[in-house]
C-alpha cells in the first residue's frame, strides 16, 4: 500500500537540477583518475594522499551484461532467497519475488503503507541471519505520521506458497523525531556477524534538521545499532549517558544509502554528500562523521557548507571522497574468484555516474577506483553465492541485470 503526499516539490526539483551528470567527463588513460572534471569545492584540498581521484586499474574489467528481469517499477533494493530467487522493493510500496527465469509475483501482502514522494517508499530489504529457521524479513520505509513522516523498519515472517503475503508484521525501529520532508530517508539494513542490526539513516535534508545530526537526543543523520526485536545492545556506545539515545553507533551524517559488512565484520558506509562530498567511511562506535560542520563539496546553490571547512578535531575525515559526486546507492563486498582481480574489492551503484564504481583496497586505503558504465542509474548491488553480481536499475521500468566476465 502507498500513501502520496507531496512536501518540498521546489526543493526536490532545485536538487535534481543541481546535481552534475557524468556527461562531461572526458575518458582518461588508464593510471590516471577516472574523474577528469573540477572538483565543486575548488579550494579544498584532501587531508592526506589517496584520499579522492585513485587511479584507475592498469587493465579495465572486461563484463557482459545480462538482464535477469524487467517490469519493475522503480525498483530500490535486492536481496536474495535461500533458493535463489530474489526479493525485490519497488519504491511505490510494493515487494515482489522474482524467480529464476525473471518471473515477477504478485505483490507481496501485508505490509504497512508507505510515503511515496521524493526520496520516499518502501526502501531496503534484508533477511534474518536464522531465515531459514524463522522466514523472518525486515525492510525500511518512509511511514506516514502525524505531523510529518520518518524512517521505520518493520519485520514479518515471509510465506511464499501461494499469494505471497507478510505476517505478524512488527515495527521494531522509528527514526525520531517526526519531519515533514521527502528527502533523505536512510535506510540501508545490514546484520552483523553478532546478530546485531545496523540500519543508515538520514538527516531530512533541510537546515533545521540537518544541524540535528550533530546532536545525540535524535537519531537524525545516524548509523544505529539494534538487536533484532528493537532492543538496545548493553554495548552500544552511548548506552548510559544523558540526553543521548541509546541505539545510536555513530553521528554526523549526512545520507546514507550505501552500506556492507565486510569479511571480518565491520561495517562500511557510503554517503551522499552536498555538491560534492559523497563519502566511504567505517563508522566506528562513538564517532563524529562531521556534517554538517564539515564536509567536502558545496552546497546545491554554490555557497560553502556552514564554514565551509573540510576537517576539525574530533570529527573523523572520510577513508575516501567524491566530488563532484558519483550519488551512491546500495554496497557490495566482492569475495569470490569468477571476476578476475576483483576479489576484496568493494562495488557502490552509481545513480548520476550511472553503473558501479569498484574500489580496490589496501586496508583502509582506496588505490584504485573503475567505473563500470552500464548506462542506467543503479539503485542497488548484490553478489550471488556464485560471484555474479547483480544491481538494480533506478527507473520507472527497471530492471534487474547481471553481471558476469566477458566471454573470449
């Protein structure tokens, strides 16, 4: 179910005309950063080498591209069955499952109803470490308050035999407090090897709720940490302390849309920046991530961010930034062999440079970054338990594609 309501239509349209499309960037030699074009923030400058334009690989990846289902509408997140098939969120609120030869169900029955305005809807999908004990799902959404909206995350036990339905559908998470904004909801679930639940979450975007995310009596503009019934783990960082919300894990974020847990269990993030700015931390228990006192990029009217300062003590600097921006959507760690060279990698879908940016890694330190063009937003990235990956189309008729190593 849906509910349309329509809050800052100005501000959403000024935002998309401001941000810069991938169009004008000339090809570079390989060695040499895949971004060509001037950074927005002209007078900034990284904090230490590497931190932005890594160089591409000496040999770019060779890939076909398959597509695996089509007649999505705008379709928002991946996540696979155990059988292999695949349950798909379209953003106007509806969850379908998507069998093996593309075969779209019915929608998925039972869930709450959703804002569908600007960045808004039925959003991220996960499934519980013990599915396959309990068929227990979870999912993020913009919920329709009064007074406003936020993010919510709800769970219910999925059956797939017959009309595919949702039961004893719980809420187990509401952002706080309640904002009428269509914009930067959040929202990517990622479980943790203890079992714990991390979900992103964005600061609405407008100036008097984006200071909020500097603050830790909300959860605007936060990662938070949380069991699986809703629950507080007694080891979150801010358990204890006044005027603080428990759940929370870090602060002073912007919007996030991109996250994965890596080999050794660690949460990473990828997250929108203003123009400019977009951001790959590790958020780490207890830290300041800076927005908005600092930041890289501008904002959309191209006057400073605040300051319009990059770095202060006690906010931690990104791994690695963007600007102009890539928009990042939905994450991948990349552990397998059948794509040669890319093991260990990180994959981020690309809306405004509209494939998947991979990353190589060397602990923490990017040292080489391709751009995979695929010539559509992508809105979300899953590896399969074979080492295809496959990534979400952002469109009103989207699809699902596969990617795999290039024949010959």
């Amino acid at each position: 179910m849906r509910v349309t309501r329509v809050f800052a239509a100005a501000f959403v349209l000024a935002v998309a005309a401001s941000e810069a499309s991938a169009q004008g960037r000339r090809a570079a030699p390989a060695g040499e950063p895949v971004e060509t074009r001037p950074p927005n923030g002209r007078d900034q400058k990284p904090a230490f080498p590497g931190q932005t334009r890594a160089p591409q690989p000496a040999q770019p990846t060779r890939l076909q591209t398959e597509t695996v289902a089509e007649g999505l509408v705008e379709p928002w997140a991946l996540e696979f069955l155990p059988d292999g098939r695949m349950l798909v969120t379209e953003k106007q609120g509806r969850m379908r499952i998507v069998a093996a030869n593309g075969r779209l169900s019915e929608p998925v029955r039972g869930l709450p109803e959703v804002v569908d305005a600007g960045q808004g809807g039925l959003l991220d999908v996960a499934l519980d470490p013990d599915y396959t004990k309990n068929g227990l799902i979870y999912w993020s959404y913009s919920e329709p308050r009064q007074g406003g909206n936020g993010t919510a995350v709800a769970r219910g036990r999925l059956l797939t035999g017959g009309e595919p339905r949702v039961e004893n559908v719980q809420v187990i998470f509401r952002q706080q407090p309640t904002f009428q904004s269509s914009l930067h909801f959040g929202s990517r679930l990622c479980f943790a090897p203890d079992g714990t639940l991390f979900i992103t979450l964005g600061e609405r975007s407008f100036p008097q709720s984006r200071v909020k995310a500097q603050a830790l009596d909300n959860t605007l503009g936060k990662v938070v940490r949380i069991h699986p019934d809703g629950s507080v783990p007694k080891d979150n960082p801010f358990v204890g302390r006044e005027n603080a919300r428990p759940e929370i894990w870090s602060y002073g974020h912007r919007n996030i849309q991109s996250a994965a847990i890596d080999s050794q269990g660690r949460l990473w993030i990828v997250e929108h920046g203003p123009r400019g700015g977009d951001e790959l931390n590790r958020p780490q228990a207890g830290v300041n991530y800076g927005w908005p006192v600092i930041t890289y990029g501008i904002e959309y009217s191209g006057q400073p961010v605040g300051e319009g300062i990059t770095a202060r003590e006690g906010m931690e600097q990104p791994l690695y930034y963007w600007d102009p921006v890539i928009a990042p959507s939905g994450m991948a760690f990349y552990y397998s062999d059948r794509i040669p060279g890319w093991r260990g990698n990180i994959l981020i879908g690309g809306l405004i440079s509209e494939g998947v940016v991979r990353l190589v890694l060397d602990g923490e330190r990017v040292t080489a970054e391709e751009w995979i063009d695929l010539g559509a937003r992508i809105r979300d990235v899953k590896v399969d338990p074979s080492g295809a990956v496959h990534v979400v189309t952002d469109e009103r008729e989207g699809r699902i594609l596969r990617l795999l190593p290039a024949r010959g």
